[in-house]
C-alpha cells in the first residue's frame, strides 16, 4: 500500500486530474479542411482555378485563425449573446480579410 499526498492509504495510487472545462470542436475544424480543399478541387477539375501554394499558406492561416477565434469565444464567453456576438465578429473579420485578399477592397 501506498501513501498519497493526504496521508490516505490506498491500493490505487494513481488519481485521475479533474476534467478540462474546454470542449474541442472536432467539426468546425473538420469543415475547415473541406472549405481548404474547394480550392484543390476546383484546380483539378478546371485551368480556371489558379492558386499558388502561396495563396494555400494564405488560407491555411486565415481558416486556422477563424477557428480559433470561434474556439476561444465558445470557451472564453460564458453567455449565448456573447459568443453570437464574438462568432459573429470573427467570421466578420475574416470575410473582410479575404475579400481584402482577393479582389484588394483596401489601397
């Protein structure tokens, strides 16, 4: 028998750690990668989709970043309007970024 860090004696030393509050968001990542792929597709499928790998490298970190940000809003914000609103913000800020990166809506 063994004595844990209380003084208890028990047979089982090993404790399990109490559960993580973050909840991992398998299919917002998961549509991510499809959304990533559209691109590869439409470049196989027709000579009129034409990206580069730095346009890929481009979205790649704008994708990971949005999912991340909604990541974080789901687990930073504790009410439903807040998350709405940090979501909302999020995707606003990356539509804006790759119309930015597109078509160049700023000079």
């Amino acid at each position: 028998m063994t004595t844990n860090s209380r003084g208890d004696s028990s047979g089982d030393s090993t404790r399990s750690a109490a559960p993580s509050s973050f909840r991992f968001h398998p299919n917002l990542w998961l549509g991510a990668a499809m959304l990533f792929a559209f691109p590869a597709l439409g470049m196989a499928m027709s000579d009129e989709v034409n990206w580069g790998p730095e346009d890929f490298a481009a979205m790649a970190l704008l994708l990971g970043l949005l999912c991340g940000a909604i990541e974080a809003a789901l687990h930073f914000l504790d009410s439903p309007r807040w998350r709405i609103a940090g979501i909302g913000l999020a995707v606003l800020l990356f539509l804006t970024v790759w119309a930015h990166f597109a078509v160049g809506i700023f000079s």
